[in-house]
C-alpha cells in the first residue's frame, strides 16, 4: 500500500535540524523499523500496544510522538491512537540492550490526517477542529505524560510542512 502523506512527512522531517535529538520513523515514513509502545518495562506482547509512525527522543526521553492516518478518519480510530499511547509507558526496540526509553513528563501527541479523499462539502474538518479543542480541554484531567495535543490536516499537495515543523520545534524546546 502506497502512504504517500507518511513517506513525505517522513522524508521532511528528516531533513529539518531538531538539534540533539533521536529521530525515528516506521516504514510508511521512509525508516526501517516499527516503533512499539509498551505499557511496562517488559518487552512482551501482552505489553505492546502499539505502534506509531514517527517518534523524536530527545535526552533518553519520548518527546514527540506522531500518528498520521490516510485512510481511517473517524473519531474512534483519532481517539483511540491517542489513548492507547497516551497509557504507554515505554519504547523498546532493537536498540543495545533493549534498552528501555520512557516517555518524558510532557510529551507531545501530533496527528495529521489526510484530506485527499474528502468531499468538497465534507464536514470532516470542522469535526477534526472540535475534536482537538475537546481533546485539548480534557487532557490535562487524564494521568498521562501526553501534555499536548495537535491536529493537523492536509494532503500530499498542500499539507503545510512547515508549520508542522516550527510547532515540532517549539515542543522540543519546552
């Protein structure tokens, strides 16, 4: 299957300088790996719960975590993708010793989902903007080291790379 969207969020975020950060993206993204999240320190399945698409370390701590979807839009699956790495505790992969990488005290959830398929008068958009308000609203209430929320929406044509960026940057230097 063809992700267009992750190939060139992908490929665009390995170009910017973040500075001294660990940059990891999942095949869609142009890496060569999965990125799994696990509830506890043990690298188990019963533990993993799932994976993301781009992750940034920033000083041996989970800082950004980025989820992009092409093809499922709805509110279940936005929500779920969220949670699921909202209650995750650790990466771990092939890294020396399986090392374990814990999240920082305040990560940041990015999604950015694809309008390429949209009807003209879709109502999608609207949605997604009510979504990450009342996501936005709530997250401080929840016990997870998500602490931000963003959502952004384009296609491969007019997504715009650059505000993504400068917002990746910003959460790097909090």
């Amino acid at each position: 299957m063809e992700h267009k969207l992750h190939f060139l969020i992908g490929e665009h975020l390995k170009s910017v300088d973040f500075g001294n950060v660990q940059k990891i993206s999942d095949p869609a993204c142009g890496g060569k790996q999965h990125i799994p999240l696990f509830l506890t320190e043990d690298k188990s399945r019963d533990n993993q719960l799932c994976k993301v698409d781009y992750m940034i370390i920033k000083n041996k701590r989970i800082k950004v975590i980025i989820e992009i979807e092409e093809t499922n839009k709805k509110p279940t699956q936005i929500l779920g993708k969220l949670l699921t790495s909202g209650i995750a505790k650790y990466y771990i992969h092939e890294t020396p010793n399986y090392e374990k990488i814990p999240m920082a005290d305040n990560v940041c959830f990015i999604q950015i989902l694809t309008t390429e398929s949209l009807k003209t008068n879709s109502k999608k958009r609207e949605q997604w903007n009510k979504i990450e308000n009342a996501l936005n609203e709530v997250l401080p209430t929840l016990k997870t080291n998500i602490k931000t929320y963003r959502l952004f929406y384009g296609d491969s044509k007019n997504i715009d790379l650059n505000e993504i960026t400068q917002f990746i940057k910003n959460e790097l230097d909090k």
